[in-house]
C-alpha cells in the first residue's frame, strides 16, 4: 500500500473521531497507534489534516480499492468504539461511509455492537 493511500485511510479515520468535536484521550491514542501502524511517523502527523467530513469520507471510500474499503471500514468502526461510546456524529459519519459501501445500517449497528466493550 503506497503512502498516499496510507494517508487518505488515516485522514478516514482522523474524521471520525473527532466527528463529534471531542477527541477523547483513548481515540487519541487509537489514531497514534493506526499512524505507527500505517508508517506515518510522528513529524508527519499534520499530513493527515485536513480532516475530512462524512460527505468526504463516502466520496473518500469510493475511491480507494476494495481492499483498502474492507481496510477502512474495520478501522472506521474500531476508531468508533475506541472510548467506548458511539456519538450521534460518529454513527452518522460510519453510515455516510457503509451506505457508499452498500452496508445497511443495521449491519453496522450490529459490526459496531460486537465490537462495543461489555458492561
């Protein structure tokens, strides 16, 4: 996978963590770990910016590969549960995204739920 698309999978998820403008300490550290995960060393982190919107990130996710989309989107709903509540923001912005992917939204809601930590 070349840098750019690294780039455009972590600006992805950028968008949806702070999706509902509250970047939460444990989605924080999610987005450092993809970042070393993706190669994107610290000193370029501002690379990922801007961050995108859910209207981008559909249009963002229709251009990628196919196996970049299944990529994405397990790290979309990963990054959504990272602090362990699922804002009214992010759900919209895993939606947007899923329903450009042909994913309805009670298969994320069900995709979202397994990943959920239980109480």
């Amino acid at each position: 996978m070349d840098k750019e698309l690294r780039r455009s999978i972590c600006r992805l998820i950028a968008g949806l963590v702070v999706a509902d403008d509250d970047l939460e300490p444990a989605e924080d550290a999610f987005v450092d770990k993809m970042l070393a995960k993706f190669e994107i060393p610290p000193d370029e982190r501002d690379t990922i910016f801007p961050i995108v919107d859910r209207s981008e990130a559909a249009e963002t996710i229709r251009q990628l590969p196919k196996e970049a989309q299944t990529m994405a989107l397990d790290l979309l709903i990963e990054a959504t549960v990272a602090d362990g509540v699922v804002a009214p923001e992010e759900k919209a912005y895993l939606e947007a995204v899923g329903n450009e992917l042909g994913i309805s939204p009670a298969e994320l809601d069900e995709r979202v739920a397994a990943k959920l930590p239980k109480k």
